[in-house]
C-alpha cells in the first residue's frame, strides 16, 4: 500500500525520511523554507548503527565513500594529560565497523543525490510550512523533519515540547591541517574537540559558558595543550560557527498525531551534541518510519479517516514505539554526559574518568 507524503525540512532527517517513503512505493515531495540547499556546516559522526540504516535505505556505500573512520582518540586534561580512551575501538569490535566521520555538505549531497536519482521527488526550495492542517488534507502523510524550531511539532503539541537554553555556547569549525591528536578535552566548565574529517583537514568543537567573539574564545583555551592554541589561532573566525546549546524539553508524549503526521530527528527530540547523535538518531528515525510504512498491507487507501490495524495510524504507532523511547533515552544520556563534562570542580570528575569502564 502506497500513499502520497509531504516531508517538510530538507536536512539530513528529511532527506533521509524522503528517500525511504519513495523507496516504498510512496509518492513524496519535500518543501524546505531555505532559499537552496545549504553548503555550510562541520562534522557528523556516523555511529555502525546509523551506517546499517543508510545501507537500508540504499545510501550506505555513497556515505562511506565521502567519509573517514575515526579511531584512536582520547580524553585529556587541558595540560595535555591523557584519562581515558574514547570507546572507538571497543564499538568497532562489537559492530565490525568502525565509527566514520563525514562533514555535514558530504552528507547532504549522498542524500540528495540519491533522491534526485529518482527523478521525482520535488524538493521546494524558499517554501516555508506555515500551515500543517493545509498539507494534511493534501497528502496521506505528513512529516515533520523541520529541526528544533518545527513549525509541525508546534502545530501538533503546542508548546509541550519547546528548544531550551541549556547555559552554554558552543563554536565549531574546521582547520586546514591534519592534526593527529584527537579526541575530547575536558577543563573546568569547557571542553574542546578534535576529530578527523577529511584528509589534510581537522573538525574542531569547543563549548564555553559563554563567548561572543572569536578572542573571548580563544582566551577561554590560552595554554591548553597542542594543538588546541595552534588550531584556533590558525583558522580564519569567519568561518567558525556559533551556536547557543538548546535541547527540546520536556521530552514529547508522542512523536506521531492524528494517524497522519510523524516527527523526525531534530523537530522529535532535539538533542546537545555531547554524543555525536543529531545526525544518527534522524536517520534512525527516518528509516524506521519508511520500514514502518512499507510494512502496510497492500491493497486500499493508507487509512485516511479510518485508523485501523492495518492502516497509517497503525504503522506511525509502531514507528513511535520503536523510536521514542530510545531516542529520548540518547537525549537524556547528551544532556548528562553535557554536564558531567562542564562541571567546574574537575577533580573528583577527573577521578571518575580514569576508573570508569569506557
Ligand atoms: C545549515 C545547517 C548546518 C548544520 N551544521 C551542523 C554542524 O556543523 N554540526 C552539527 O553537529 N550539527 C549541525 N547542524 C544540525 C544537524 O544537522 C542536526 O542536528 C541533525 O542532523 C538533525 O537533522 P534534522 O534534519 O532533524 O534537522 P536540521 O538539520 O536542523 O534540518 C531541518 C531543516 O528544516 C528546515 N525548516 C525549518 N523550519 C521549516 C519550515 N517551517 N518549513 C520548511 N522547512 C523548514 C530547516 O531550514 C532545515 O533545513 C546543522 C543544521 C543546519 C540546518
């Protein structure tokens, strides 16, 4: 059973949801309120997990292609003293896989290649959703894949679920040096990050109490060991990026409406970065949703009006039933590991480090 599908947002999550719904059969189209698709952005880490998805929905080998793996990483003091290693390997080992870096544009053009390739699927740019009652009545599905301030979410739960300041800022950008140290940096109230991303290139990540120029950040991280000094000092601050740390809170009752409207990614369970799961967790969701509607019976409409076992309300319930749960447990958990690592008394939490199980 087919149907046709509006997805609104073309970020990862939407794409992503855009590429499974019309690999079932599904007719969609994708309406997204930026005036093209947007070239900027860092690194994306893309857990075995979020790759095994990709692969599902026929991407998997394209994102591989434009990404590097990133192993050996730790965690340091600011003087450079090394407390642990990340758990790259031991996650390696269990997935047979190795955890893969890729910078965000790479990402957007695996997915919007492999949507194009259809030759169908419209996606408008400069086409804000505004209103959701609108495009219901218009599609069989609607699907909310418009980030952290969605519009969809905002139609479907009121202010129930709303982007909260969690008290820091975090700046990111990316070096023109391959740096070789990598990993996380924990000092007192701040953290900095290093990872690979392509060759000759280093991501960086830096979270402060709060910075508005780029001196105000580099003052925060005076003296912390090399390369951190070396990587601010020798990047252009034009093409940082700043961004205020928010997370959705309260987490929602539902990530489904109505039989008819279903919320992906960001718009769903808006997260801190902490654990490197924007990006996986709506591919996640994305495919989840696409595998959960594919599995409708064949033969009649996709329970417009008439939710039912086997209609869409039942397939967005299961889709809700395995998505839920266990992104808002990811969030819950970025949100801890956000204030473990932005704690000021770094003593007993430096201790913690070195005796806990990574
Ligand atoms: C341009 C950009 C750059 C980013 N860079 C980074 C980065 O470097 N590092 C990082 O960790 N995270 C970055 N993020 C966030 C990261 O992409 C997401 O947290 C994660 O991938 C989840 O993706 P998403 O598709 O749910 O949300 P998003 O990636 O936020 O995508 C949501 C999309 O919906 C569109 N939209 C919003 N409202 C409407 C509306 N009313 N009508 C139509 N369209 C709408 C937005 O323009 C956007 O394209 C970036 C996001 C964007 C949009």
């Amino acid at each position: 059973m087919t149907g046709t599908a509006v997805v609104v947002g073309a970020g990862v999550g939407g794409l992503a949801t855009a590429l499974g719904l019309r690999r079932a059969g599904w007719s969609v189209s994708v309406c997204e309120r930026r005036a093209g698709p947007e070239r900027y952005g860092t690194a994306f880490g893309i857990h075995p997990a979020a790759q095994a998805a990709l692969d599902r929905l026929g991407v998997g080998e394209a994102v591989r292609a434009r990404a590097v793996p990133y192993r050996n990483a730790q965690i340091r003091t600011p003087e450079g003293r090394v407390l642990a290693n990340l758990p790259l390997e031991r996650i390696e080992r269990r997935a047979g896989r190795a955890e893969l870096m890729i910078p965000r544009p790479r990402l957007m053009d695996a997915l919007l290649d492999a949507v194009a390739a259809f030759g169908d699927v419209p996606v408008a740019y400069g086409a804000p959703v505004s209103c959701v009652r609108q495009l219901a009545a218009a599609n069989d599905l609607v699907v909310g894949a418009d980030g952290i301030g969605s519009t969809v979410r905002a139609a479907c739960f009121g202010g129930r679920g709303a982007p909260r300041f969690i008290g820091t800022v975090a700046w990111i950008g990316i070096a023109d040096f391959e740096s070789g140290v990598y990993g996380e940096t924990w000092g007192a109230g701040r953290f900095f990050g290093i990872t690979p991303i392509e060759p000759g290139r280093t991501n960086w990540y830096a979270t402060v109490p709060a910075a508005t120029t780029a001196e105000e950040l580099r003052g925060y991280f005076d003296g912390w060991h090399d390369p951190i000094p070396r990587i601010l000092a020798g990047t252009d601050p034009s093409e940082w990026i700043r961004y205020e740390m928010r997370h959705l809170y309260p987490a929602l009752p539902a990530f489904v409406r109505g039989g008819r409207v279903a919320l992906v990614g960001d718009a769903a369970h808006a997260m801190t970065p902490n654990l490197g799961q924007g990006a996986c967790t709506a591919i996640l969701d994305a495919e989840a949703l696409a595998r959960a509607v594919a599995a409708l019976p064949p033969g009649g409409a996709p329970g417009r009006g008439a939710p039912g076992p086997g209609g869409l309300s039942a397939a967005l319930r299961a889709y809700d039933a395995e998505r839920r749960r266990s992104a808002q447990r990811v969030a819950f958990a970025s949100r801890w590991l956000h204030r473990f690592m932005t704690v000021r008394r770094t003593g007993p939490r430096d201790l913690l480090i070195g005796v806990l199980p990574w």
